[in-house]
C-alpha cells in the first residue's frame, strides 16, 4: 500500500491537544510577560481553579494560572488502565498523623490542569440547606455565613455547564431536578436498588453524576467502562479541564503548567504583590499581580500560606487567628463489599451512580449528631485487591482466588460527615521537598461524634448489601474527600476568610477551593445536641428516583 487511504499518518501541523476522544484544544495560548502586572494570578488550576479562570477571563480580566502539573493531553498522557495513572494524584511527600492517621496521595488530591476533577467520580449531589446552618439546627460544628438559596443559583447554573444527568426529581435537601436524564444501571446500581427497596429507603438511581448521558457539544456519551477516577480518555465525564480551561484559554486567559508556587509576595500597605515560582525546570520566577487567588485545595492551600510567612505574619500568610490549617474535615468513606452468587461486574459503570441520602441529617434517635450518605462504588481490580488485603488479610493463593472472583463482588461507600475539631490540622514538617519547600504535615483524629456516626452508618450499609442478596459482607475503613483548613466565617479572630473568599487579614488576597468549606466548632461549643429544625417528612415507602 503505497498511501494509507484515509489520509496521511503525519504528526498534527498545528500543536493541537486532544482533551478526550473527540475534543480538541488549539495551543498556544495568550501569554503574560512576568513583569505584566496582571488583574489576577490563581495558584492551582483545578476543580475551583478551573472555573474562576474561566470566569475572569470571560470578564476580560489579564488573569494567570500557575498549576503544579502538567496541561494533559488525554490522547498522549492517558491510559485505561489501573496502574497506568497514578500521575493524575499528588504524590509528593507528605507527614500524616494523628490518632486516625489519612492516607494522602491517591484518593485525596489532584495534580495537573483540572486537578481533582479529572479524577473526581463525578457525584454531584448539593449541599443541604442544613449543612449551611448546622450549629442552629443541630448544635454541633457552626453555621456558614453564607446560606443554601446564595448558592442555589450556582448549583443551577454548574448542573447545566457541566451537565449533570440525574433523576426529574431528588427529593433530598432542597427538593429539584435534572437537566439531563439518568444513566442506565450498572451491577452495583441494581444491588443498591434491591438494599434499598427491600428495606423501603429511597434510593436515586442514575444519578446526579456529571457525566454525559448523551452527547454535548464536541464531547461524546458516556460507554460504561469505568475508568472515571482513571481520568476518563473519552471526555464524557466533566473535569474543567473539559468543561471549563478551553472556554477559559479561548477568553484570553493563560495557563502555566509544571509551575509550582512557592510563596505569595507580601507588599507595602499590607497588599500582596505577586507569586514566586518554580518552573519545571526548577528555575525560579515571579509573577506580578493586583490580586491572587489561591485554589490548592485544602493541604496545599494552607501549606502556601504557611509557607509565606512573613514579617507582620510570622505564623503565616492570613493567619492573624491562628486558624490557616485547623478544622481540616474529610468524610468517613468506609467501603462495604458483598458477595453475590450471580456475577455482578461491578466495572461495567461508572462507579458513581445511584445512591440514597435518607440518613444525611440529624436523626434524634440517633446518638450522634449528621448523618450520611450511602453511594455504589465500583473499583477496578487493584483497588479490590488491596480491600481484600485490608478486610480479609488476603494473601497469597488466597488473594489470587478472591481477586478471580472480582465479577461476583458488589461495592457501597459510605459518605459520613465528620465534624471540624481544630486538631485536625496542617502544619508544615521539617522536612523539605525538592524545591526545597518544607512539606505539609497532616494530623487527624477521630472524635465520639465521628465515632458513633461512622459505626452507625457502617451498620446500616452492611445490612442494605446483605438486603440486596449478598451473602459475604466485609468492609475496609477509609476516608475520602478532604475539606477546610482556610476557613470561611464572619469573625476575623476565628476564620481565614470572609464569605467572599477574601481573606480578612489582606484585602487582595483570596482563597476560591475546597479549603475554604469548613464548619467550625465555636468555643462556646459545649458538645451537646439542640434541637433541630427537620426538613419535611420523605415517605418511608420505597421511591426510585429518576
Ligand atoms: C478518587 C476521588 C474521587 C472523588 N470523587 C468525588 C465525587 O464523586 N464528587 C465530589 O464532589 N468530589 C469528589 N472528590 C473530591 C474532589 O475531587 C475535590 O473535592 C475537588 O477536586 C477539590 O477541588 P479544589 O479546586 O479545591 O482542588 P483541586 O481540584 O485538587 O485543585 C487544586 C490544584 O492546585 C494545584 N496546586 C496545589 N498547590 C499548588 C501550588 N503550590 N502551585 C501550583 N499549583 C498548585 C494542584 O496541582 C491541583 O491541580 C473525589 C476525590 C477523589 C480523590
Ligand atoms: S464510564 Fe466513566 S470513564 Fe467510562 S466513558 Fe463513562 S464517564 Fe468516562
């Protein structure tokens, strides 16, 4: 064959990124010079990073991403495959500690354009309006200066750029629905539908994830294989860097990648004055800029700070109240395991697509103050593997003949609130990365609150799997979804920044990220529960919800 017949095999003439199978993003992009003094710099281009430099830019603001990792290209930097994309986490050193030490690395932060939402699994239930007042109704942690019909038209306006798929009508929280329909059913689905309906709990089935459940602009339908939390090569599960960056690029915006920040330049007047960074290279640079912006997330947030300090602020950027790094929160994120006599083929879906939030709120009957969710998981291999080295000591033969049994096997996740106690905290440890910056140190503990619900909700997800037909249930416990260390709050003394994300100590810097999501305890906080003001009733029978 002397020409192939459809077209040549040459490389691209233009330097085009692939950002799934169908989208492309055209390179290069606009580019700031270092002594430009931009509107805005935002240190981390990810779930929040991604969207604010959309944002910006489309306002037409000079606006600068410095992003730790790399600007993917799916085609190039991608595989489906387990072991094939540890890149996608934050791997750096890091010292975890504590009582209930978290696993850091895989399973907590993102690294690269998108950040943690390339590999989120795309869930997207809202925030309850009682997570914004949670010490009036319950007693328990404070209420957010900001309340749930603020956010509201967000979460509209979000559901339909990412777009969500999810049932007409949720009816947990503020009851609304969908703008796209629900997917169809995996495995692990129709065993939490079976749990759930034997036992009359309410379960949403198909959603509300952010993954198409038909095409979208130039980004195609979901195929089912599973590899969400992989990064999905295909782009029909939303990251901003699919849904957001090339809007973002297109407006004017520009992104540096393999840029790590290292510390915020504290100017006259108490005003910062830009960002000093390392390329990846290990050069150093700074970046000049009115105003910055940080969206690291919710360790390396705090730790920047931490790492600026500064005459005026030697306990940290922001940290007049000793509160940059505290009330650290992740959810109890055990996973329940059951075995079924049919295959189940729990791969065949995304993992993230039914669950029930009928035990989210306060239950007084309860003796512990929240609740929580129960979602389908559905890991790949290797991830089940290392469950059954955790949960049964498997090993060996004995680890090879459970992993050969991988089809018959269903998985729930629990979704537990646990409560902000300023223990849980950042700090930064002795030790040094390879920029030379001191790395974060990690501490976590469980308190009775978090004990009681975690046992609870670890009850009630065994007895929905043994519902659903399985006849071994075991469990590991984890933790997922880390939140605060730059606290949100009216009172300077007791919070990092105000309900616009400026911080109180410096009035043009702010943090946009998960970070800033944290419900504080007050100190006048005694530990006992009030009363609490109950949502309207949902119906004991059994609802499908899609
Ligand atoms: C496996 C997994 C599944 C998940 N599934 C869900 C889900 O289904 N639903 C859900 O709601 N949430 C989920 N999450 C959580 C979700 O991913 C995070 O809450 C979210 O990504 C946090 O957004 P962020 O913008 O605060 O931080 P990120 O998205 O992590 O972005 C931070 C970015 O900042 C960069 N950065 C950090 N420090 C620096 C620095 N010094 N200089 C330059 N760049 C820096 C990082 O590289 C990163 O790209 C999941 C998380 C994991 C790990
Ligand atoms: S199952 Fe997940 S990885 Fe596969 S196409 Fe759908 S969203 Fe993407």
């Amino acid at each position: 064959m002397k020409k192939p017949l459809l077209g040549s095999f040459e490389a691209p003439k233009s330097r085009a990124h692939m950002l799934g199978s169908l989208q492309k993003i055209h390179l290069p992009m606009k580019r700031f010079s270092e002594s430009d003094e931009v509107d805005y710099v935002i240190v981390g281009c990810g779930s929040a990073g991604g969207v604010l430099l959309q944002r910006l830019a489309r306002a037409g603001f000079n606006v600068v991403a410095l992003e730790a990792g790399p600007f993917w290209d799916t085609e190039l930097d991608w595989v489906s495959d387990e072991s094939g994309s540890h890149q996608l986490y934050w791997e750096d050193p890091r010292v975890t500690g504590g009582s209930d030490p978290l696993a850091l690395g895989a399973n907590n932060c993102g690294r690269g354009v998108g950040g943690g939402s390339v590999h989120w699994a795309a869930f997207t239930p809202r925030f309850h309006p009682s997570d914004f007042e949670v010490y009036t109704r319950d007693g328990v942690g404070a209420d957010w200066p900001i309340d749930y019909d603020i956010i509201r038209p967000y979460y509209e306006q979000l559901e339909l750029e990412m777009p969500v798929a999810g049932p007409a009508y949720y009816p947990w929280g503020h009851p609304h629905g969908y703008p796209y329909g629900p997917h169809p059913m995996g495995g692990v689905g129709n065993a939490l539908i079976k749990g759930c309906t034997a036992l009359n709990i309410p379960v949403s089935i198909g959603g509300p994830v952010a993954i198409l459940s038909g095409s979208h602009g130039d980004r195609p339908h979901c195929i089912y294989r599973g590899f969400c939390i992989q990064g999905c090569k295909v782009g029909a599960k939303a990251s901003t860097l699919v849904t957001h960056v090339p809007d973002a690029l297109a407006s004017g915006a520009e992104i540096r990648d393999n840029s790590m920040a290292s510390r915020i330049e504290l100017g006259k007047n108490r005003r910062v004055t830009g960002v000093h960074y390392f390329d990846r290279d290990g050069n150093a640079h700074f970046q000049k800029a009115k105003a910055v912006i940080i969206a690291g997330y919710s360790i390396e947030t705090p730790r920047l700070l931490l790492n600026s300090a500064c005459p005026g602020f030697e306990k940290g950027l922001a940290n007049s109240s000793d509160t940059v790094g505290r009330y650290m929160m992740a959810q109890a994120g055990n996973v329940v395991l059951g075995r079924f006599d049919q295959p189940v083929h729990m791969y065949k879906a995304p993992p993230a697509h039914a669950l029930t939030e009928e035990f989210y709120e306060t239950d007084p009957k309860n003796d512990f103050a929240r609740g929580f969710a129960i979602q389908t998981v559905g890991p790949l291999p290797i991830a089940f593997g290392k469950e059954m080295v955790a949960a049964k000591r498997a090993w060996g033969w004995g680890l090879r003949r459970e992993m050969m049994d991988y089809n018959h096997w269903a998985t729930f996740g629990l979704l537990g609130e646990i409560l902000p106690w300023p223990d849980n905290r950042v700090t930064l440890a002795n030790e040094t990365d390879h920029f030379g910056l001191r790395i974060a140190h990690v501490s976590f503990n469980l308190h009775d609150n978090d004990k009681r619900l975690i046992k609870t909700a670890k009850e009630k997800t065994t007895e929905v799997m043994y519902a659903a037909g399985a006849t071994e249930v075991i469990q590991e416990a984890r933790f997922a979804h880390l939140v605060g260390a730059a606290r949100m709050g009216s009172d300077p003394r007791t919070s990092v920044v105000d309900k616009f994300g400026r911080t109180h100590d410096i009035s043009n810097l702010f943090v946009c990220d998960g970070s800033r999501k944290a419900l504080p305890t007050p100190p006048h906080h005694s530990g006992t529960r009030r009363s609490h003001g109950r949502l309207p009733n949902l119906s004991t029978r059994c609802h499908l919800y899609v």
